[in-house]
C-alpha cells in the first residue's frame, strides 16, 4: 500500500519507519531537519499525500507549559489539550489526500473531540481514529505487538465503514507478528479506550507507591513484598505496573489526567479522581524530597529522564522531586554524576545499581530496594521500609 505520515516525531517518524518494512511511506513534518533511511520525506503534505491508500496524522495535541508533570500542577486550573495542529493537519489532509484515501488520526484527544471537529471538516465518511496504546522508548517494537487495536468510524451502524475497516486490518496484519485484540467502534469509544487506558496506569501507580508511604509509617514491613503478593492476584491487580518506587511520567501520563480532571469539570461529574492521582504524585514526590534533605549533604539524582532507557524528560518525576528540594527546602540538586566528596544520592531508576561506587559517608535512597544495604562507610535507605527489613 501507499501510507502517508504527516507528523514525524517521537511516535510517527518510528512508526513509520516499521511501516516501511512492508508498504512505501512518505512524511513530511513541519520541522526540515528530519531525515530517515527508511521513508520518504516529502517537502508539504500535499507532495507526501500524493496516491496514498491511507494517510496517518501524528501531530502533537499538547498542553500548556507548565501542566507536564516535571513540576506541582494539580493546583492549576485543569485544562484540555490543545488541538489547534492536529485541526490545521486534518484541514491540509483533506485538501490534498486522494478523495478515496482514508484519513487516521493517532493523535491523543479527550472524549467528545473528534465529533464536531471531524463533521465540520466534512470528512467523517472517511475517517478514522486509530490511537496506539505504546511506550517512549520502546515505539516500534510496541506497535509490532499491540495488546489491542482500536479502530473509531462515524456512528452506529458501522456496516457502511465495514471496508475501511477491513483495510485497516488488511494493513496491520502485514506489520504485526502477534494475535492482537481489535475493537471496531464509534469515535467515542476508541476516544474513551484511549484516555482511559492511560489514566488506569497512573492509577495504578499512584496506589502502588502508597504501598510505600503506609509501610513507612508503620514499620516492620517491605512494600516490595506487598506488591509481590498483589501481582500474582491476576483476577483483581495482575503484574503490571506494580512496583512501588517514582511516580508515573512520561510525556502522555501527567497530562492525560489533567485533561479528564477538565473534562470531570466540564460534565459536572461530581468528583474528580484525576485531580487527586496528580495531587497524590506530587505529594508522594514531596515526601521523596523531604527523605533526601533530611541529610545535610549535597543531592544527586541519580536517573533524571522520566524512565530508565530513554532520553526524555517529560514528566519526569525526578525532576518533580527536584523541584521540592529546591523550592520547599531550598536545597540544590545535581543529576547523573557522582560526586568524589559524601553526597546523598537518590536511586530513582529501577535498574541495576552494583556498578555504583560512592564516597564514604554517603546515603544512599534506593527507590526500588535492590541496592546492597551492607557497604561499607555508606547508609543505604531502602525507601518505604522502616526500620531496615532484611530483603527479599
């Protein structure tokens, strides 16, 4: 098939690269710097459309500076994404695709969006929202083995948008190598399946790591082994997500809450879970911060991106944390370097620590509890456990 990228950024340009494999692609991105060996980039939308069976959008939906999730936000007023590129890609789209060429949002959009944008562009008969559920870092191996495909048309009966859904699927069983679950339905529910799939791992990690803040209190007790048990409970919690430790991050996480927080507000639901799952990140942040400035040596955070692998900083909760030391306790912090005199270091990636070698008289605040508590000349904290648990 021709496939058509229009956004080639952090989640289009390696979609479309694994596209590639099997299909001719060509992208274009507002920024002329993008370069790939595998698709070709095109000079406007207009030259990438040309002959495309589909053309996927992949142009950001962001909000605001400032509602991330690197610094306190659960105090602003909550807002919805910002749609005004993902409008001004669909109106360039329709004005160049090929009239039979199915147009395909993966774009991120609130519950209630794509309605009256979609039929005010007059592209509804042709049009489909297809949001993948992936993860920074791991994009393209992701999209090859999805849990689940979603695929949005118009309204019920969806018989009259039954081919395009089959070419949808035609396309996808060239690139996917796993048996995926696929639900076929309205704008709204894939709007809903979406939002909703990303603010039930915030949930869940914000629950996860209350584990840690209730153990701390009590004593006596190791939330890595609480959430060992919890995981095995596949009926109810299941192993996902599930290791007390930093708080949820990531460029889509923080903000998709946010956006449900307005959209709470905007149907006077009546409650406003989000709020409170960013509220109670920002607080099991703080008290991370009040554990490191409890010591009176320099900071280092060790893990400053918002997850081990990846580059990105969105969300990131070591930076959030940073931001507590800094503003609450006035205390400065460094990132990723270790230090020759005593400092007291937070371990904020679950990853493997045993090459770490610090100066005597340091502390070191391990998140996720695997870090030796038995070296010499240095006090490991294993965070949430109080007073010292043996371990696992």
């Amino acid at each position: 098939m021709h496939i058509t990228m229009i956004g080639l950024g952090k989640l289009g340009l390696p979609v479309a690269e694994v596209m590639a494999q099997q299909h001719t692609v060509r992208g274009y991105d507002i920024n002329p710097n993008i370069q790939s060996d595998h698709i070709r980039i095109a000079h406007s939308v207009a030259a990438a459309c040309e002959d495309a069976d589909i053309v996927f959008v992949a142009v950001p939906t962001p909000h605001d500076a400032g509602y991330g999730g690197e610094t306190p936000s659960s105090h602003l007023p909550p807002r919805d994404f910002d749609y005004q590129h993902l409008e001004s890609a669909l109106e360039s789209v329709k004005a160049s695709a090929p009239p039979e060429a199915l147009i395909v949002n993966i774009s991120t959009v609130l519950p209630g969006t794509l309605r009256p944008m979609i039929h005010a562009l007059g592209i509804g008969d042709r049009f489909c929202y297809n949001p993948y559920l992936i993860a920074m870092g791991t994009v393209a191996d992701d999209f090859c083995h999805p849990d689940i495909m979603i695929m949005g048309f118009d309204q019920w009966p969806l018989d009259q948008h039954q081919q395009q859904a089959d070419l949808m699927i035609e396309f996808y069983h060239t690139i996917q190598h796993t048996r995926t679950h696929i639900t076929v339905g309205t704008w709204e529910e894939a709007e809903c399946i979406k939002i909703f799939h990303n603010t039930y791992i915030s949930a869940k990690v914000t629950i996860a790591n209350m584990i840690q803040d209730v153990t701390h209190r009590t004593g006596h007790a190791n939330p890595s082994v609480i959430a060992e048990a919890l995981r095995h409970a596949d009926r109810v919690v299941g192993p996902r997500y599930m290791e007390p430790g930093m708080g949820d991050g990531g460029p889509c996480h923080p903000r998709d809450n946010i956006a449900l927080s307005w959209l709470a507000q905007r149907f006077d639901l009546g409650y406003d879970l989000f709020h409170d799952i960013m509220h109670a990140r920002e607080c099991q942040a703080r008290r991370v911060a009040d554990q490191l400035c409890q010591h009176d040596l320099p900071i280092v955070i060790l893990g400053r991106s918002f997850k081990p692998g990846v580059d990105l900083r969105d969300g990131s909760t070591s930076e959030l944390v940073a931001h507590y030391c800094e503003h609450e306790f006035m205390r400065s912090v460094t990132y990723d370097q270790v230090e020759l005199l005593p400092c007291v270091y937070l371990l904020a990636h679950d990853r493997d620590h045993s090459d770490l070698t610090v100066a005597q008289g340091s502390v070191i605040v391990d998140m996720y509890r695997r870090f030796p508590r038995d070296v010499e000349g240095v006090e490991v904290v294993w965070y949430g456990v109080t007073p010292p648990a043996p371990p696992l």
